[in-house]
C-alpha cells in the first residue's frame, strides 16, 4: 500500500468521524455518575493547564473564565491566581504534557489534593485555541483571512483526590468568521490580532459545567454531559434526593 | 494597535456585565475581564485587585455571600507585597467563611506569621 493511498484512507476516515460528530442522530452514551454521586466533592481545584496547544499563554486566559460557571454549580473554587503561584513554588508548573498522563496522572491528582486539601481536582487539556483557517485536513496559518473559523476545544477531566475519575466531558466551539455582515467583518479586524477565543473559552466552561446544549446563531455546541450541581447549589438538595433513588444526575 | 485592543476587550466586559441581570447566586463585578487582562498585561493586576475588593464590600452591604477564594486571592496580593498582617485577616475571613479552604488557609497563615517574624 503507497503513502499516499494510507494518507487518503486516514483523511477520509477523519472526515467520516467528524461527520459522526456533527449528527445530531448519534446515539451518546450517558456518562456513569456512579463515582461522582459516591464522592459528592464539595471543592474543587483547578490544576495547572496542561499545554497541548501552541498559544501559550491560552492556558492563563482559560483560567480567567473557569471559576465563576464553577462556583454558580455550587461548588467551593480555589482561587486561581494564588493557587498557580503556589503552584510554581511546589514545582507543578512547567512540567511536561507527560507529567499529567497514566500512572504519573494519579500521582499529580494526589500530591495536589494533599497541598491544597481539595475534594476533586479538574484537569483541563485545551487541544484547540487558534485563528486559523481550515482547508482539506490542513490547518493554514492565515489570521488575516476573514473566511474560517476560530474554535476552540477543551477535555475536562474531574478527579477525586486520588486520581479517580468522577467526570469526563468535551466541549468544542466554533465562531464562523466572515460571511459579508459589516458588524462582523468590523469585529474580525479588531479582534484577529488579539484573541476572541477567550470569549469563546468562556462560553465552552460554561455550557460544558451547565451542560446547556443548542445552537445559538453562528454558533454550535455540542451535547455534553453537565457536571452535577455541587452543595452551595440551590438545587443541591432536591438532585441529591432524586440521585438517590435512580443513581442517574 | 491602541484600538485595536480597546474594542475586544470592551466586548468581554459588556458580556460580563450581560450576566449581571440572570440569576447568579454570587456577585462578580468584572472579575472575570479583569483576570483576563492581568493575564494579558501584567501592569494590570492592581484593577484586578481592585476589583476583588470591590466584589467583597459590596457582598458585605447587600449581606451576600462572597464568591469563593475572592477573600484568598485578595490576601495574597498582599502577602506577595510582604503586608502580612492583612494577609492573614484575609486568610482568616476566607477559612471561616468556606471551611473547604481551611487546609490550604492554615498553611498560607503559618508561612504569613513567619514572614511576620523574619
């Protein structure tokens, strides 16, 4: 079999999946809560980003629209800015994506649940932050371009303060860009050369924590499974109630 | 260039401030815009910690309660100033008003008292 034959059956299979992605008519599996209703955390700490992306600095801006969705779930958020710092100073920053992989991933969840006292660490890996456009399974660096879309897309991934899972989730947004609106074009000159994905992130954070799905505009989300509400939520109570009986959110 | 960073970043703050009218249980002020724009230019950080400070007294006159770790973060700009002493009145607000924080709240209280001895 030629490269190039290998190549082609890998675009293709690519296009199919993404196809798959996009049918509102695949069947989902619902996530398991069984682990998530047994812990029932009451704090969570957001661990240091895990690079994945190129943009560097997408990390920090991620972390500027995380607590709020967090904490309006009902949960108790550590804070950010202090807890990164504190971070640097205990080493666990600037660590390689490996790191925060396999066997080496427990390791991280429970040396960070012991500094912080944390019931639950969120892990977040953002595996799509550009302005980019896209064309045949290739990504162009073009920003200047008004055709293509800015996406973003993040892995969620809950823990207890051993490592164990208690929730996994993915949201993935993406903003048309162009298409001949005046007010559009105007806000694509302004804001290519800064980041309209923060605005974007936020939007993901908090869809993917509420588990709102629709598509709105130009914009789609995609089903997600939510993140339960947490003990300060006014709705806590009652859920749990109803968790009870049926061990479904 | 100047604009051209004006404009984005107005968008962000009016979509924060877009959230205020719903349903939120806390009061958050700009806190997200303004942590993004310390991220985005470091010499910013003093708006961000205004508006922490914002966030607590105004929770303080409408007998809200504070969002979580805003009391936290608030101390530990002055921690980093080397101002213990409010340090710790912050730490010590922030543990009694979420006991989840204790744990971290003891150990950032004990290296702020030895900072006080030093």
């Amino acid at each position: 079999v030629s490269a190039a034959t290998t190549r082609g059956a890998v675009a293709l299979a690519i296009l199919l999946l993404l196809a798959g992605c996009g049918s509102p008519a695949r069947k989902r599996v619902p996530f398991d809560y069984g682990a998530y209703i047994a812990r029932d955390p009451r704090s969570v700490l957001v661990a240091p980003v895990v690079p994945v992306v190129q943009e560097r600095r997408a990390s920090r801006f991620f972390l500027a629209t995380i607590t709020e969705p967090l904490a309006e779930r009902g949960y108790y958020v550590f804070p950010v800015r202090m807890s990164l710092e504190l971070e640097k100073l205990a080493g666990f920053t600037g660590r390689a994506p490996e790191d925060y992989s396999g066997e080496r991933f427990e390791e991280r969840a429970a040396e960070l649940a012991a500094l912080f006292g944390t019931d639950s660490v969120l892990f977040v890996r953002i595996v799509e932050w550009d302005y980019r456009i896209k064309g045949l399974g290739e990504a162009i660096e073009n920003p200047v371009d008004p055709v293509g879309t800015h996406t973003v897309a993040m892995e969620y991934h809950l823990t207890d303060d051993r490592g164990k899972t208690l929730w996994r989730a993915k949201q993935q947004i993406a903003l048309q860009k162009g298409g001949g609106n005046i007010f559009t074009e105007i806000w694509n000159f302004f804001a290519s050369p800064l980041h309209p994905e923060v605005g974007l992130a936020r939007e993901a954070n908090r869809t993917v924590i509420e588990g709102q799905r629709h598509k709105k505009g130009r914009r789609t989300y995609y089903p997600v499974d939510p993140m339960l509400v947490g003990s300060y939520h006014p709705r806590y109570e009652r859920d749990r109630a109803r968790r009870r009986g049926t061990s479904s959110p | 260039m100047r604009w051209a960073a004006v404009v984005p970043l107005a968008a962000l703050a009016l979509a924060s401030v877009g959230c205020a009218s719903d349903t939120r249980t806390y009061y958050w002020s700009s806190y997200q815009y303004d942590l993004y724009r310390s991220y985005y230019e470091p010499s910013k950080a003093k708006k961000f910690e205004a508006t922490l400070l914002r966030i607590i007294k105004k929770s303080d006159a409408s007998g809200r309660k504070i969002p979580p770790g805003v009391l936290a973060e608030y101390g530990y700009f002055f921690y980093q100033r080397g101002e213990f002493d409010s340090a710790i009145h912050y730490f010590e607000r922030e543990a009694l008003e979420w006991p989840e924080s204790e744990v971290l709240m003891e150990r950032v209280i004990e290296q702020a008292r030895e900072g006080l001895e030093s």
